[in-house]
C-alpha cells in the first residue's frame, strides 16, 4: 500500500479545504479573508477548523499533511478580483474594527473582496521518492513531493524532461517540484498550486498563470516573455537573472527578488535599484495586498505623507506629522488583535522613548479601532506612549499599510528613510535610529 492509503480521512468542508490550501501557500488570515471575500474573523475561525481537523499545531504543517492526505481535493475557486475603490476600503472599517481578538502572533493583514466560481482540480497520490537536484525543502516532515498526476496522466518531472508547451493544466497540482528547464510556454496554468517548485531555467513564455499559488518558487534564469499573472500568489519568489518582458503581474500578491532580471517594460531591474516594481506590468499592486508599497516609499525616499489624527487619550487633541518636522519620527501602526508582535514593538518603542528623549519622536498609531481599545494595548504592558486614531484608515492607506506592526522612520527633513514589517525588538530600532544619528 502506498503512504496515502494509510492516511486517515479527514471530513474538510469545501470551504475549509479551500482555505486549508491558502495556508499550505503561506497567506496570512488577512491574505485569506482577502482571497475568498470573507471577514478576517471568519478567515481565523476557518483556520483554527483546518488545524484542529489535520491534527496540527502549526501552519507549516498544513501542506505535508494535505500531501498524506488521500481525500481528493475539492474544486478550486476560478477568481476574478474586485479591487475597490479607496472609498469601498474605507467602508470596511467597523467591520474590521469590530474584531479584536487577543492573543494572535501572526501577522494581521487588511481584507478586501474577492469573488469566484468553482474549478476542478486532479488529484494527487501519495509521497514518492525525491527528486534529483531540488533546491527547496521537500515539507516539513521530509517526505518527497507525490508524483504530478493530471487527469490520470502521470506527469514527468526532472531537469528539462518535460515539455508541456500549449497544453490547459488548468488547476495542476505540483508544489515542491523540480521542474527547471521545462517547457510551459503557451501552457495554461491558471489556478495551478506551485508552491516550492523549482522552475530555474523554464520556458514560461506566453503562459497563462492567472491566480497560481507560487510562493518560494525559483525562476532563476526563467522566460516569462508575456506570461499573465493576474492575481497570482508570489511570495518569497527569486526572479534572479529571469526574462520579465511583456509579462503582466498586475493585482498580484509580489514579493520577489527582482535583481538581474529585465522588467515588463525591457528594461534591466538593476538599472531601478534592483526591483520591477511601479513598471509597466508591474505598476497595479494594490498597497492592501503587498508590503512592496510600504518598502518602496522608503527605499525611494519618498516625502511621508503628512496626516491630522486625533489623539486617543484627548480626542480634542490632534497630531499633524508636518508639526513634528525638526527631529525624526518613527511611526508604528498598530491593533489590538495582533498579539506578541505589536506588544513587543510597543515595549522597544517605548524604551526608545524613555532613553533618548526629546531628541526624536516617537508616535503609535492605532488602526480603526475605539480610543478605549487602543489605550489598553499600551496600558497592557505599560507604555506611555502618545497614540493617534486612524479611524478611517487612511493614513495608513497613504503609507501602504497592510498589517500590524508596520514601523516608518522619518528624518527630520520628513523624508520616509525606513519602513520595517513585523516584530521590531530594541537592537532593531536601535540600528534604525542609528540611520538618522541617533543612539542609544
């Protein structure tokens, strides 16, 4: 008997599965929200479903035990994304500030809207041996990625031994395959789950990749001439030395590596500072679904968009960012809900704070949740911090947020020189403060 004939079953809703897989690709609750158009709370509640059904702790585990599984998988959403206006953003506002929940380390992310039909998707046998030459982990557990069945086809694998140039793989199954060197081009792969594959070196030309899960993919030395990525999952992928011309990432969700590559328009990523980002095929990536608008403010050293917030100790009272101008600022957004991250940056800000003085400033700023809320984030580990509300979101719309903590450092002439995602520790800010002349 096979390694999946002795997996036990285990009862996935459609939906469940469907968000079982969005883990296995490495979204975060808010990505998966945004993904099947539901609230982060639902996202959360789904996910606990999902871990407490496969039998895991944590989220890394979710796709060796999905590759162990024999249920086949259920069908897979075909999506066509609606990006709202910044208006129907904002509207979103008492909902997500109506979730506070403690105690969650993960990274929060803001959800939009998306909506979707069904698809179907082969499915996959049981782990097999491990391929030759794959530059990425297997799985957690160390079991081999199952051999690519589609359509009761058995699909070769390996360097350069498979050519699938023009063919519909609609929805294909082949995470942490080694699949450099081989032919795509032309192919439809939309929807297709690639997380982990190896494509060094791959002929993608003209492909059709339109909502694929490709996080931690390689596509060193790859053509993607013309390819379509529309919606599609690149996270944590290498792009090194690939050829981007024509190739359309609008409404993706990137984060990439884009050194040596040539951008969609033809032209060298090296030439722009080492990213493709804001190019030609590459200028629609809503700030709501990646960081990359966040990094690019700082790493073009962009004026910080100035801001009028209400202090959430004193609504009569205001901050103007402009007001601060004379000295640096560091800015952190912040919830409630997000747990050990932002209570761990408020602590380092807040002994910043306490060291240096008035030599800098120092602002937390809560993202749409109550005044009352917002204090006892501080109060909970003893920050004294001033707090400003953005009730609407805004503010954090024209930095780029997405999620909490979200950490800028400003000048003194108010230009934006560093921005960081996540967990800020003292030796953190302390190597950031260093950057504008300030130690402690």
């Amino acid at each position: 008997m096979d390694a999946a004939s002795h997996a036990p079953a285990v009862l996935l809703t459609e939906r469940e599965r469907e968000v079982a897989d969005l883990v296995a690709a490495g979204l975060t609750n808010g990505e998966i929200s945004e993904r099947l158009g539901i609230t982060f709370a639902t996202a959360k509640w789904h996910v606990s479903q999902v871990l407490a059904k496969l039998d895991v702790q944590h989220r890394e585990d979710v796709r060796p035990r999905l590759n162990a599984l024999s249920e086949p998988p259920p069908r897979r959403p075909r999506w066509n994304w609606l990006i709202p206006s910044f208006g129907s953003w904002k509207a979103l506002g008492p909902a997500a500030a109506a979730l506070p929940i403690a105690g969650i380390t993960a990274i929060t992310v803001v959800a939009l809207v998306a909506t979707g039909g069904p698809r179907q998707v082969a499915q996959q046998p049981g782990p097999t041996a491990a391929p030759p030459g794959m530059s990425h982990d297997i799985d957690a557990s160390g079991n081999a990625p199952p051999p690519i069945v589609y359509q009761g086809e058995v699909l070769p694998t390996g360097p350069g031994r498979c050519d699938y140039s023009g063919r519909d793989l609609t929805g294909l199954w082949a995470s942490d395959q080694d699949l450099s060197g081989c032919n795509f081009s032309n192919a439809d792969l939309e929807a297709a789950l690639l997380n982990g594959a190896n494509l060094t070196g791959a002929n993608l030309e003209g492909a059709l990749l339109r909502g694929a899960s490709m996080a931690g993919v390689s596509f060193a030395g790859a053509n993607l001439r013309n390819a379509t990525l529309h919606n599609a999952i690149l996270q944590g992928v290498d792009f090194f030395d690939a050829d981007l011309t024509g190739a359309d990432f609008n409404n993706a969700i990137v984060s990439a590596n884009w050194r040596g590559a040539t951008c969609p328009d033809g032209l060298p990523a090296d030439d722009r500072g080492g990213t493709c980002v804001g190019t030609p095929g590459v200028e629609y990536l809503p700030v709501t679904r990646s960081v990359e608008a966040s990094r690019q403010l700082a790493a073009t050293h962009q004026p910080a968009p100035d801001f009028v917030l209400r202090d959430s100790k004193d609504l009569a009272t205001t901050h103007t960012l402009s007001g601060y101008r004379g000295k640096p600022v560091v800015l952190v957004w912040y919830v409630s809900w997000c747990g050990g991250q932002c209570l761990t940056t408020l602590m380092s800000l807040q002994e910043a704070q306490a060291t240096v003085g008035d030599r800098i400033t120092i602002l937390a700023v809560n993202l749409r949740e109550s005044p009352a809320v917002a204090n006892a984030a501080l109060e909970a580990v003893a920050a004294t911090l001033p707090v400003a509300l953005d009730e609407d979101g805004s503010a954090g719309w024209s930095y780029g947020v997405i999620g909490a903590p979200s950490t800028f450092l400003i000048d003194a002439e108010g230009i934006v020189r560093e921005f960081r995602f996540g967990t800020l520790t003292s030796p953190d800010l302390a190597g950031l403060l260093a950057s504008v002349g300030v130690q402690y």
